[in-house]
C-alpha cells in the first residue's frame, strides 16, 4: 500500500472568505445554510444558499439523498470546498464536498488516491496510512542505495534527505507549504527519489540477466573461410550497404563466442534485415547446426521463405539440405513430412510462424533462432524456442524489428540486449510522398487512382475493420471493396482487378490474392492491416490509408514502407474522417502531422513514445513486463544515466543491497525483463 500514491491532492488546510475568490478557484469556506430547496426546472435539483459573512454562493446538486437533505437543512453550519464559478446569479459550486463545520483544520494536504470497485476516500486513506506504517515497523524502507550514491540533482536539492522512507512519508502527507505544481508534474525532490529507486530496480535487473546468461554456454559458431556466407554474398543480385557490413560484422563477432548472443537488430522500413539474418544463417548452417526463423503473420514468414529459398536453396542443395516451411494452415501430409525433415537434420533452416516452438517440433541441433518483428511475440513464446535445444546448451538469439527503438528505450527495457542498428537504406529505394486530405476528397483520390493504374502502377487501400461497428462507425473493408471495384470499372473501360484481404480469410485464399497482387494482375488491393510488414511489391506506387486518425503512429509508418519500393514516385494518402464536430482529435493531429514531416523511423519512434508512452509502444514488453510505474523516460534521462551508471557498481560493490533493491521494486516481474 505505500506505493499505491496519490493522484492529486486537495488543500483543506485553510479557510478562506468568499469575497477572496475568483472564477476556477477551489476554495474551502464555512458557511451558514440560509435557503434550501427542491427546484425542478430545467432539471430536479438541490439549490441551497450558504452565506460566509462575506458573500453568498449557491450550491447545486443533482443527485442527492434525504441523508445529505438534513446535512445541509436551514441554519446548519457548514465547511465547504469546491470550484467557485462566477455567472449572472452570483458565485455557485457543483456538487461541492462537505462537513459540519467546527474541528481543527489539517496541517497537510489531503491526498486523492486512485481507486477501483467504488472504494470511498476515506476508506483508502486509512489504509493506505496504516499500511505506511506497518511497512516502516518492519524496517521495509531500509535505505538500499549505497551512501554517497544518491543522483546529483537531489543531492542539489535542498539540504534535506529525501530518503525513501522520508519521501514516502512526505507524498501521502505533504505539507502546506509545497508547490501543487511540483506534485502534480512530479518534479519534486520525494517524487525524484521515488523515480530514482524505480529506474535503479530496472538497470539492476537488467545487468543482473545480462550477466547470468554470460555464464551460459553456446554453439561456437565460426565464419568459414570461402563458406556458406561468402558464397552468398557472390550470388546476391545487390552489394550490401555499409551499414548491412558492420552489423553482421557485429552478430558474426558474438556468436563465435561460447556465449548465448542476445541481440536486437532494428531498422528502418526496407533497411534490409532478412538479408543480414540470411548471412548469419550461412554461418549456423556452415557449421553443422539449424537455424529457426520464427515471423508473427503468415504472410511475412511466406515472404521470408521465399527470398531465403532463391537465395539458400541452390547452396544447400549440393551438400545435401533444404529450407523448411511450417506453418498452422498446412495440411498434414506437408506438415508430416517437414517435421521429419527438422528432426533429421536435413533441414537446415527452418521458416514458419510460432508453429515452430510447438511441442511436436523436434530440432536435431538449433544453435539459432531469429525472431522477426519481436514485439509480436509475447516472452512466454520466445522462451519456448530456446527451450528447441537438445543440449544443456542454449541458442543465440536474433530479435529483428522494423519499428526502431529509442534511446531512451533502449537504454531502458532493453538494456540486457546489444542492439544493432541497420541507419542507412539500400541504393534505389524512392522517396514517399506523405499527403493527408479529408473524406469529402474521395472522388479526387480515385481519379488520382485511376490514373497510376493507366500508367501501369498498383496502390494499396488500407481499412481499419472488416464489418461494420457500433462503436466505430467506419468504412469496412468490403464496401470499400465494392465500391472501388465499381467505380474503377465503367462500361466501356478497361477492366481493373480489385482485390481484398483481410484477417478472417483462409490461408489458402490470402495467398491467392497476394499472388495475383505480387504479379501485377491485381491492380489495387483492399486490405485491413495484414499488409503492414512482409509485402514487397516494388510496382505499388500509392498507399491509401482510410480513416488514417484512428492508426497508430508505428503502425502507420509501417504501412507507409509498402510503397516507395521500386523506381517510380510513390505517395501515401493519409484519408480522415472528420466526425460530426468537423475535427479530429489532437492526439491524432499530432500522428498525422508527424508523418508528413519526417520519413525518419527513429524519429517516428521518438514521436510515438511521446504520445503514448512506453507501456503501449512496447506492448508491456510484451507480456509480462513491469512497466515504469513513476519515471517518464521522456524527461527522466538524467535520472536514467544515473541508474545505468550505480548499476554495475553495486552489483560488485554491494551485492546483497543490490538484490534487495530488485526484490522490493520487482519481484518476481524482474524476470520478465530477463526474456
């Protein structure tokens, strides 16, 4: 209960005069009931008028009991608090708290806690204070961070020691005197403190996982002389970037090592990851063991296994292995005789979705395994593919994400991995051109449309839903479909192909769409977001994505990457719906804005954190991990830096207060930082 802090707080330790008031204040006063009654006009309501000596002010209530009637009957003597408004009859308040007057006033402010299941105030207060208590009995706020060890900026402070203990105390009691801006925008010294113990509790955990699994064996896997990768690398229709170089450079480096690799390779949009995973398969493979790679869709593990075919298959196939395909839409003959060949051996790579790290998957010896778009895979998944190992010996692990990390970030949730960035796209790749227009324009944008089809160029449409919903009330999928279909197809013209994907289809239908899309048959194809990773059509040179307010920022670069591909100019529409107000939200203004402004992913991932915070940017680490419940990364870095510096030295140095500090913030959470 010590940690479950206020939200905000309400200063009921003064009275003051109603004449001192001004609109918006939130004032508390003592008051006489001279006039209380029963209105029903416009609406039944409470109307009783209290005088202070200085002034009158009308209270409203709108809902109230008998009980609350007799409080505030004729005569009564009241304390009062509550937002004073101005208006034609005088000062009012809405629904103002309060007591009988008389009593001593408190000599700290009164916090608001947050509360769920109906739980009164009062009843939270209590707790909440005696649960403080009992924890300072039992010596739960022992100081944990070493002496002289404290972040400079509360060092600076103020001559006072914001301990823990202390800066508990204070933020459930805090005297009158504090600035309100200072805890509400938590920038003061406790709420420091408090922040500074939880960013500690993070770096520690992560150090801590880092280092035990230094202590973990793996394959040993070298680069061979004239092998695998170099004679990949002859058979590539493209040099590779000099950002592509340095990081294989980098993975090459770690999985030679005894030592599992656990390492996050992110990149732009087309920054060419699969290429980089290919080149570290060939050294797995060179040296006798397997290689999963596991992709969170169908479509993006089928785009995967088609590129590592045409590019493995013909150095395989001489020495006797193949590429494997698991997938949950195979039938069972296939899926049969694909299990057999991973248990064997033959299969040297093996390509799927999480049907990989199903139990009756059977490795002869994964040394291996790269996990594409990781943020799709909860840790409980990731776990079970490294648990593929026949050995007492673990797997390297390659993290890829499309959606770049910021620092911040990194620095933070993932600081027990390395990370590898792939900053420079491949030669060849155009520019998107990024416009947002309203719904009103639709017929502009099919005219727009019709003329790429005439010059021989395919466009996505993007939706949000498929059917129909009350909650949100957008276009879906197939009307979309229908109406495009339509439109694009007059008597007399040429016919087009409109196609439509979407989730609910059956594998074997989505592959069908995708193939006549990827061949040029299809000229525009209506999608909900299964397109957002994994298809490469450099003939696409327009994507359109339809009530573009309700994406999220990723979400919305990353379909944005479908186009731009190949040799043509490209463009992505951002298409909202106004609503009946006329406007959109500023939240997703600010997404739209952002998307015109820069094509940068790491600077699309900055703004994203910015707007939602880490939690959702980062799905909870997906699954599991304790999000920071006081610390904003956005302003904390300071306090960050300073974690990430005490955290190796108390490891060494105090040990034992080290591991007490993780157990009080994280328990067992801090596993889940550790996957």
């Amino acid at each position: 209960m010590a940690l479950h802090l206020p939200l905000r707080y309400e200063d009921e330790t003064r009275i003051v005069r109603l004449s001192d008031t001004r609109e918006g204040d939130v004032a508390q006063i003592e008051a006489t009931v001279i006039s209380c009654e029963v209105a029903y006009k416009p609406r039944r309501q409470l109307l009783v008028v209290v005088d202070d000596g200085t002034d009158t002010c009308t209270l409203r209530f709108f809902n109230f009991y008998p009980s609350q009637q007799k409080a505030l009957a004729l005569g009564n003597r009241l304390r009062l608090r509550g937002e004073v408004r101005g208006g034609f009859m005088g000062r009012t308040m809405m629904h103002p708290s309060f007591h009988a007057a008389g009593g001593e006033l408190p000599n700290a402010l009164t916090p608001t806690y947050p509360t769920s299941a109906g739980l009164p105030q009062s009843y939270l207060r209590k707790a909440v204070h005696s649960g403080v208590l009992q924890a300072a009995r039992q010596g739960e706020f022992v100081e944990t961070i070493p002496t002289g060890q404290t972040p400079p900026s509360l060092a600076q402070s103020n001559t006072k020691t914001w301990g823990l203990e202390q800066s508990l105390h204070f933020l459930h009691h805090p005297t009158p005197d504090v600035s309100l801006a200072q805890l509400e925008d938590r920038t003061h010294p406790a709420w420091q403190r408090l922040k500074a113990e939880e960013l500690l509790a993070q770096q520690l955990s992560q150090l801590q996982s880092k280092r035990e699994r230094a202590t973990l064996r793996a394959p040993a896997l070298v680069l061979q002389k004239n092998g695998l990768q170099e004679q990949l690398l002859g058979i590539l229709p493209f040099g590779l970037t000099n950002a592509q170089r340095r990081v294989g450079d980098e993975i090459a480096n770690d999985i030679q090592r005894p030592i599992p690799m656990h390492r996050l390779l992110q990149g732009d949009v087309g920054s060419g990851k699969t290429v980089v995973a290919a080149l570290v398969a060939a050294i797995a493979i060179d040296n006798g063991w397997q290689c999963a790679l596991m992709a969170p869709t169908e479509i993006l593990a089928e785009q995967h296994f088609r590129k590592l075919i045409g590019w493995l298959e013909p150095l395989l196939t001489p020495i006797g292995k193949r590429v494997a395909w698991l997938t949950g839409s195979q039938k069972k003959k296939e899926r049969t005789e694909m299990l057999a060949l991973i248990a064997s051996g033959e299969a040297a790579l093996v390509v799927g979705t999480h049907v990989v790290i199903q139990e009756q998957v059977h490795f002869k010896n994964l040394a291996l395994a790269i996990i594409d778009e990781q943020h799709r895979f909860g840790v409980a998944q990731r776990l079970a593919l490294r648990e593929k190992m026949q050995s007492d010996a673990e797997p390297h692990m390659l993290m890829m994400s499309a959606t770049p990390i910021p620092r911040t970030l990194a620095m933070s949730y993932y600081a027990d991995l390395d990370v590898s960035t792939l900053d420079e796209l491949p030669p060849g790749r155009t520019p998107v051109v990024t416009k947002i227009i309203a719904e009103t324009r639709r017929d502009e944008l099919i005219t727009r449309i019709r003329q790429q089809l005439e010059e021989g160029r395919q466009v996505y449409w993007v939706c949000p839903l498929i059917e129909e919903s009350e909650a949100l009330d957008l276009t879906n999928a197939t009307e979309t479909h229908a109406l495009l279909t339509e439109a694009l197809n007059p008597s007399g013209a040429k016919p087009v192909m409109v196609g439509l994907l979407h989730s609910r289809m059956p594998p074997v239908e989505k592959k069908a769409v995708m193939a006549l899309f990827e061949s040029g048959t299809m000229g525009v194809l209506v999608s909900t977001t299964v397109i957002e990773v994994g298809v490469d059509v450099p003939n696409a040179s327009l994507m359109v994505i339809e009530h573009a307010e309700r994406f999220g920022l990723s979400q919305l670069h990353q379909l944005r990457g479908r186009v731009g591909r190949g040799a043509a100019a490209s463009a992505c529409v951002l298409m909202y719906a106004t609503g009946e107000s006329g406007r959109v939200s500023e939240t997703a203004r600010e997404r739209l804005r952002a998307m015109v402004e820069t094509s940068d992913g790491f600077e699309i991932a900055r703004r994203d954190l910015e707007i939602r915070g880490p939690g959702e940017f980062l799905g909870a680490r997906q699954s599991g991990a304790a999000m920071l419940r006081f610390a904003d990364l956005a302003v904390d870095t300071e306090l960050l830096d300073w974690a990430r510096e005490l955290a190796p030295h108390m490891l060494d140095q105090y040990p034992e207060l080290a591991e007490r500090h993780v157990q009080r913030w994280l328990g067992g959470k801090s596993d889940f930082l550790k996957a």
